[in-house]
C-alpha cells in the first residue's frame, strides 16, 4: 500500500517509492530505503516536501539489511552550454526524424511504439536539465519546407522548459514534453494542398484543416496514450473565450495543461516562417501573446512564459548598437535587456566575424541591444553559419 508522508515524518526504515511533493529539479534515482537521518536531512536539504511510501516494505530501522536497496538522491548535473550542445544537436536531428517516422506510420495505418516517443522526450527533459538554453537555441535553427517536424519538436522543448521553470514535477514536465511532441499527428491527414496551401484558407478548407485534432486524437487513442495527454492534445487549439476549436471550450472548461500548450504552439507558430508567411521574432510573438491575454490564453500563464523564455529568448537575434548582430545565449536574471550574446556578424561591414561571447550586463563599453531581428530581414543564411561555427 503506498502512502504519503510529509519530509518531517519520514523515518529509518522507511521505503521511498517516489517523490510527492518538491521545490527545484531535485531527483531520486532509483527507489530505495532509508538508512539513515543523514538521507532524510539531504531530502530536506534539497526542497523534498513530501514522499510516497511504500508501507508493505516498511521494517523496524534497527533491522535494516545492508544487501537492500538505500535510497540514492541526486541533483542533475548543469553542464555549460558548450558541453550540452553537441548533445543537444544531435538529440534534435533525431527528434525530427522520429517525428517523420511517426507520420509515415500514420499515413500507411502502421501502429506505433510509444515508447519509443517517451524514451526521447524523457531525454528532452534531461537535456534542459542540464542546460535549458542549448536546446532552447536550436528551436530557431529550422527549414519552411521542414515545419510540421520542427514544429511539434519545438512545442516539446518549450513545454519541458516552461513545465520545469514553474516547478512541476519530473512526471508532470516528461507528460507536457510528450504531449506537445505528438499533438500535431492528426495533420499528417489532412491533404497536401490545405496543409501547404501558400496562401489563406477558405472556410471550407479551414474546416477540414481543423479536423487534425480529431484525426490527432483518435491515434494517440489507439496508440494507447493515457488520457490525460489526450486531452492535453485534444485541446491546443482551445480559446478561454470559447470561440475556438474543437470544441469551442471556454475558461475553466480548459485544463492548466491545456491553457500551456495553447501559448507555446501559438509562441512557435508565430516565429516560424511558413509557405504563406515570413515568421516574426521571438519579442513580436510575446508581444500578441501578451495582448490576446486574457480574453484568449491565461494571462498568469503567459506572464510565468515570457518570464521563462526572457523577452529576448536563448536562440533569438539581436542587433547592437554598434551595428553587429549577435545570438542569445542565456538570459541575465536581474536585467532582462541584458542577456549573454554571441556576436557573429557585422551590418556595417556586411560580413561575419568570428563568434565571441559578451555578457551585456558587465559590457564597460555601452553595448546594449537596439532591436530584436530575424536572419531574413538581413539576407543572412544563419542555419548554416550555427551548424558550421557555433555547433562544435
């Protein structure tokens, strides 16, 4: 029988089956007993609020054997951005083309391994454990002809990051990443020329287009999905004012996961460029964001997102007032203008340099950011010059 107990009252001899309650990423790597108030104290330590016992192991402490499993705890390890996107690059490729397997599948009637889908997005999760920006990075290196894989990959990544940012649970991070990697399925569906129609929708088309949902959800049904991801899918393109779809669901009616994937798949289909559109910088698409809540998205949720993500989000190009152009790297916590950059390319020069980290916050020379841009506003191939310079 498992049962929960606040961090005070766990004793020796106890059988910790999993975490309940928690304050940060701290993470249990296998279930175990405890052996000692030494491991209790480093529970508490690291923000264990409260943890699921399982009461058919409970023994006296005084007759704990050594030969049985102790419970091990374990803070993931931060690595440097450098160290992680080499890691990071390479967990990306294979995202997108488990995405393109997946809807090859889809289309041919071919059932799917979902573990294999939550092997990858539970490696997702690690990766922006151990340093959420080279990921993060990568969601802005992406091809028009390639966006229905990139998109759903994106929509994982960002979820992870803003599941972890306002401290949900391991579980809780791993299922939001799951659900935005498979929530755009049903569009493999839908015929070529509406999913890649270079231009607007008629209502007819549109009506059939909104029809990915549905066609989305009864394959994760069929898949086997736990329903609580179902309905998670089932409702990103849900509105709190009711005039959305499938449904037209309205305030409370949405789930707090529903309300999280409606932002992010908006926040990545705003900057993405499409057949029928240029996408719009990362600042522009916070920016609708933010003036649609809250008759359309929760506007505590997108506070808590662009307090995630930084108005200047890791990945995204700003200009300088020195007339170069640099990427994010990470946000500064105290100045959100004042990020760590990369600068790579010179405007009055018209050609690149070579790649040098500047902390905006400690620059002495009055460096500051003038304005956020995309490559194509200055011609610039930056997918090519990220894979060749800055991927090492």
């Amino acid at each position: 029988m498992l049962k929960t107990f606040d961090i005070d009252d766990v004793e020796e001899g106890m059988f910790v089956d999993s975490i309940a309650k928690q304050q940060g990423k701290f993470k249990i790597t296998s279930r175990g007993r405890v052996t000692s108030f030494a491991v209790i104290k480093q529970l508490k330590q690291k923000g264990i609020l409260a943890v699921v016992v399982d009461m058919s192991k409970q023994i006296k402490a005084d007759v704990v054997e050594l030969e049985e499993p102790a419970l091990i705890p374990e803070l993931p390890e931060e690595v440097s951005f450098e160290a992680e996107l080499g890691v990071a690059s390479k967990l990306h490729l294979k995202g997108k083309h488990l995405q393109k397997t997946m809807l090859e599948s889809i289309s041919k009637n071919l059932p799917i391994d979902i573990t294999i889908p939550e092997a990858f997005t539970k490696n997702l999760v690690s990766s922006i454990d151990r340093n959420p920006n080279a990921l993060m990075c990568l969601t802005k290196i992406r091809e028009k002809d390639t966006y229905l894989l990139e998109h759903s990959l994106n929509v994982a990544i960002l979820l992870a990051n803003f599941g972890t940012y306002i401290d949900l649970d391991e579980e809780q991070i791993q299922e939001l990443a799951l659900s935005g990697f498979l929530h755009d399925l049903g569009k493999i569906k839908i015929p070529e020329e509406i999913l890649h129609k270079p231009g607007f929708l008629t209502d007819q088309e549109m009506t059939v287009m909104k029809d990915h949902v549905y066609y989305g959800t009864k394959v994760l049904i069929e898949m086997g999905i736990p329903n609580s991801i179902v309905k998670t899918i089932g409702q990103h393109h849900e509105r709190l004012d009711g005039y959305s779809y499938p449904e037209g669901l309205r305030g409370d009616e949405i789930t707090h996961f529903g309300r999280m994937i409606a932002i992010v798949d908006t926040y990545d289909a705003i900057t993405a460029d499409r057949c029928y559109k240029v996408g719009r910088s990362s600042r522009k698409a916070l920016q609708i964001l933010l003036q649609d809540a809250p008759e359309k998205y929760d506007e505590v949720l997108v506070t808590q997102f662009v307090q995630c993500i930084g108005i200047f989000p890791a990945g995204s190009l700003v200009k300088l007032n020195n007339q170069k152009i640099a990427m994010v790297l990470r946000q500064n916590p105290v100045h959100a203008t004042k990020p760590v950059v990369k600068v790579f390319y010179s405007v009055r020069g018209g050609h690149y340099l070579e790649p040098k980290e500047l902390d905006l916050a400690a620059a002495s020379n009055g460096v500051k950011i003038v304005d956020a841009v995309i490559a194509s506003d200055l011609k610039l191939d930056f997918n090519k010059y990220f894979n060749e310079s800055i991927v090492v």
